[in-house]
C-alpha cells in the first residue's frame, strides 16, 4: 500500500492541519507502515458479518422534553481565544465592499 | 498506623466514624507528594488550597451526614482529560494550556458527593494518544517502581500517583487499555468497565465507541468502592445504561468457589516475554489450588484486534478532534484568513501523535477508503466480539496478561509508533467488544510489576471483582514504593 507526500499533503488538508516539508517526509514512512499493517484485515472473509459499531448495543435512549439550564454564555466565551460582547471572534469570511478592517465575525 | 499505608475503604471509614479528620489525611498526602511528585511527575496541576477547603467542609459537615459518604476524607487525582470548573484542563495537549472548562465531568462530581477530596489532575499522553506518557506536550511521568522506565500510558499519570503513594484512588479513560496497562506497568488495580456503565459526560472524547471513565486504585476492594460511587445513568450521556449498580463491595466479600476461568492460547503465544508469562501461568495456577477451573479457549480473532483498533480509533478521533480549531477554546493560532488560522492552529497546537492518528483517520474515512478500512474493521470488530460470546458460553471470565512485557524504559519507543501500538496487544479486544475488563497485580519480574487481566461479559463487574480478589489473594505480598526500606510495612 504505497502513501505518498501528495496524499499526505490532500489529507492534512481534509483535515485542516498545516504539514511542514519536514514533518511530510516522516509521516509518509509511518503511515506507510502503520497502513502495511492494518492490511492484514483484507485477508479476512467478512461478506456475511454484520459491522458492529457499539460495543454495547442498545436502543437510543430517550428522555422527557423538559427545559433545563443550560451553560451561561458568557462563562462559555469567557475561554475563547477572542471574545467580545458574549460571541465569538473570527476572522473576516466574506468580503466587504465598504472597505471597513476586518476581524470581527 | 501510618495514614498513607491506609487504602481508600479504610479512610473513608476512618473519616465517617470521625477517628481521622480529612484534614489530617489531605495533610499527610500533601507532606507525601511534595517529598515524591518532584520525582514521578505523574501531576499536570496541583490545588491545595481547593483540597484544603473541601478536607474542612467534610470536617465540618454533619457527623450523621459524614458517615454516609462513601468515599469520606479519600484523596483523589483525576486524569487530565476529564473536565473540571475551577481548574485547568489540558489533555495533555498544549492547544489547550490554560484552558478551564466552565462545568465538571460527572464522575468528578459524583466522587466529591461521596466525600472525595480531588487534589489535581494527572499526567496522560496527548488527548489519550499513547502507551507511555511520553506523548504529553508537557513532561513525562516516570515508574515509581524504576524512574528509568515508563509508567505506562495514556493513563500513566493517575497510575504513577497511585503507586506512589500521591492519590489513594485515581480516574482513568481507556480507549485501548489506557487504565488497564499503565494499572499493570505501575503494580496497582485498574478496571475499565463495560461500555455504557460509567457516564462519560465530561470526559474529552476520543473515539467514542470505545472510551470508558474508570478508576485505578491500590487494591481490588478500593477500586469496587470507587466504581460504585461512579456508576449509573446519567441523563447528560446518551451512551450510559440503566443498569442498576449492585453493592460492589459487599458483593466481593466472599472469594469465588469454583470459577471457570478461560485461558486463550492467543495471549500466551508468540510476542510475550517469558518472564511476564511465567508471573501470569504461576498465578492462574495458584487459583487453580483455590478451586478454579481452568479452561482453554480459542481466540482466533486475536491477530486482528490491533489493525481494527488502529482504524476505529484514529478514524472515530480525527472527527472529534476537529473541533479544536482554535475558535471556542484554548490556542489560536494567527493568521490572516479562516482556513488558515485552522490549519495553523492545529499545526502548532497538536503534537506529532496526535497528528499521525489525525491524518490517519481522515484517510481512512475518505472517499474511496471508508469500505476498505473502516467498514472492514467494524466487521472484523463483530468477529472479535464473537470470539468472547462463544467464550463465555463455557466460562466465567477470561484471564491474559494485562501486557506482552515490562515497562519499558523512557525514550525506547517514542520513535517507533507501530512498536508503541503493539503494546496494546491483549487490552484494545475488551474495548472492541465493550466488555469490563481489569488488570490486577500478579507478581515481580526483577522488581517489575507484573499485571494479570480479567476479563468479563457485559456489566459482570461484580462478578470480575470477585474473580480479581483471588489473583490478588494468591499474588505475592508487595511493599509499595513508599514502603521500601521500612520495617513491618506491608502493601497488603
């Protein structure tokens, strides 16, 4: 199973996490021989048996429709990188055409 | 008596009938962990000043209401993936230094409503990711039992601290044995329960069909105190049970007759050390002498158990991960537009293993590759869950090392992941199946602590602790590492 720089690059893109030259020229070798590994699950016949996703199979749970307090906003952006006025901050994701700074979201 | 000798039950009960004040106990963990913490490091943060304030609010409580505290006056650590209001919480991960969660985790809750004192939280691998400790973004933790070698991992922290004296019971997570390892590694009980028993609310996700909260303790007795306090439905996580949680303590209070014990062949095999296998045959022999049965039994799929987990895990992880992209919480990386900041943030905020299992599990989720991989290994997931039913049709609990080896000393595997995963090798199945599983103290090999693991079928616990009390019976006796070196003293 060969995994190359390119796919590297494509998945950590997918996965928005910058990759630096260095850090691309590792990881192609130890996902490469992480993936060699794990192929010794394809020799396995599995076409009759049922993927189990939970450990422990159970109906969803349910419950009453009662309102309950919930968090306070302002103590959930109190730990944000940038907060203002009870909200988060972002950066600028569309333009705008009166010219006005970015920085606000 | 020295108070540091006395296990958790033994506090407690010391503490409810008002012989010892839990301000004298927190004292003597204090004076104990200044004097050790600077060597094990098994500490991310430490709060005396919020210990001391709980230790005097259970001095001051009702003597009526003291006494039905479970855990009255019992110094506790709790893994640093596990949220806490009021202290920091970090997962060992430096996008998230300094970050303080605005509520609590349930079972943290549920242990200072049975009178716990938390006194801070422990060392892990980044975000759960590891075998070793090794992986945590701030220092690593060192076996108490030899400072060379490593205390095991994820939950290496919470192990050391137990081992050493710092903490009488500790909270885990273990995803793919990250309780039952380190537990092994670091000579103490740890018991990952079965999937749904303990509520996860709370507790930093990481691959959400397999993790499960448990606690770490120095004996089999104090580890079924904690998990009764832990135990039970909590509206707040979908995934725990109804089930209802049966009195563990009373229910090891006698030694099982005539338990069957499953021995699969797959565990004893090729990969393990000799001398770890003889510690573990010597102990299933003894408990033979008691009256169990031992049975062999097939466990075909065995092979497979690391390659299914090492898809599940990092593919179930890359997805709860990516919400650590620098808007709500934690570390923010500059940077001039959206996409950016994500992509900077993540880089400069997660560590390289995190980042391999990130990448890992975003590939195998892809498109073109989700059949191949992820589907694959869910099927093969079923297959090992079949190995335990047919298994449990004719015995009670199956018994493995809780590992293939010693400790291994720090640095000798942090390069080599695929090495580093294989040390996973006998616990990831219990967490593939979503079966209770604990690791208990078997014996010594060179002053290396030794782990002998249980297995059970669904929500047994009662019945596992029992069957663990008997490996503990028939182990040799121990001196903890506190220990070493004083006349009389004696772990047990």
């Amino acid at each position: 199973m060969g995994f190359s720089e390119a796919d590297v690059y494509y998945v950590a893109r997918l996965a928005r996490l910058a990759v630096s030259r260095e850090e691309v020229a590792r990881l192609v070798g130890d996902l490469n021989r992480v993936l060699d590994y794990v192929a010794k699950l394809q020799s396995l016949p599995t076409e009759t048996v049922a993927p189990t996703f939970h450990g422990v199979e159970r109906a969803s749970a349910m419950r009453e429709d009662v309102p309950e307090p919930s968090l306070q906003p302002a103590a959930v952006v109190a730990e944000a990188p940038a907060a203002r006025d009870g909200m988060f901050v972002v950066p600028r994701i569309l333009e705008d055409d009166t010219g006005r700074e970015g920085g606000e979201g | 008596m020295e108070i540091l000798d006395l296990g958790a039950r033994a506090l407690a009960e010391a503490v409810q009938s008002g012989a010892l004040s839990a301000t004298a106990v927190l004292e003597a963990y204090w004076a104990h962990i200044q004097a050790t913490e600077p060597q094990v490091r098994a500490f991310l943060h430490l709060d005396v000043e919020r210990a001391r304030a709980r230790a005097l609010a259970i001095d001051q409580a009702p003597s009526h209401l003291r006494r039905t505290w479970p855990l009255a006056g019992v110094p506790v650590a709790v893994k640093d993936n596990i949220v806490t209001e009021g202290m920091p919480t970090t997962a060992g991960s430096r996008i998230l230094e300094g970050w303080r969660s605005p509520y609590t985790a349930t079972v943290v809750a549920r242990l200072e409503a049975a009178g716990a004192v938390v006194l801070g939280k422990t060392n892990l691998d980044e975000f759960a990711m590891g075998s070793s400790t090794e992986y945590s973004a701030y220092h690593p933790t060192v076996n108490p039992w030899d400072p060379k070698r490593v205390p095991g991992g994820s939950s290496g922290g919470s192990a050391a601290a137990v081992a050493a004296g710092m903490a009488a019971v500790a909270l885990g997570s273990d995803t793919g044995g990250s309780i039952r390892q380190p537990a092994a590694y670091c000579g103490v009980v740890g018991l990952k329960p079965t999937y749904g028993r303990v509520s996860r609310y709370g507790l930093i996700a990481f691959a959400s069909s397999l993790d499960q909260i448990g606690p770490i303790a120095r004996s089999v007795e104090d580890a079924a105190l904690a998990l009764g306090v832990l135990a039970g439905l909590d509206p707040k996580d979908a995934t725990s049970v109804p089930e209802p949680v049966p009195d563990y303590v009373a229910a090891i209070d006698e030694l099982p007759s005539a338990v069957r014990i499953g021995v699969p062949e797959e565990y004893f095999g090729e990969g393990i050390d000799p001398a770890v296998r003889e510690v573990v045959s010597a102990a299933l022999r003894r408990m033979e002498a008691q009256g169990a049965t031992l049975v062999p039994i097939p466990m075909p799929h065995t092979a497979y158990a690391i390659a299914a987990y090492y898809l599940i895990a990092p593919a179930e992880a890359s997805s709860n991960l990516a919400r650590y992209d620098g808007i709500r919480f934690g570390f923010r990386a500059g940077a001039p537009d959206l996409v950016r900041l994500y992509e900077e943030t993540r880089a400069r905020g997660f560590g390289v293993e995190v980042k391999r299992r990130i990448l890992l599990g975003t590939h195998v989720l892809s498109a073109g590759y989700y059949d191949a991989y992820y589907l694959q290994a869910q099927r093969v997931r079923t297959l090992i869950r079949g190995d335990f039913e047919r298994a449990f049709q004719v015995v009670d609990v199956v018994a493995t090392p809780t590992t293939p080896d010693l400790p291994f000393p720090l640095g000798s595997r942090s390069e080599d992941p695929l090495r580093m995963y294989l040390s996973d090798v006998f616990t990831v199945t219990a967490n593939l199946a979503g079966l209770p599983a604990v690791s208990v103290p078997a014996g010594f090999v060179d002053g290396l602590p030794v782990g002998l693991q249980l297995i059970g079928p669904a929500f047994s616990e009662a019945e596992l602790l029992r069957t663990a009390r008997l490996v503990e019976r028939v182990a040799p006796r121990m001196r903890w590492p506190w220990q070493q070196g004083r006349e009389g003293a004696e772990a047990r």
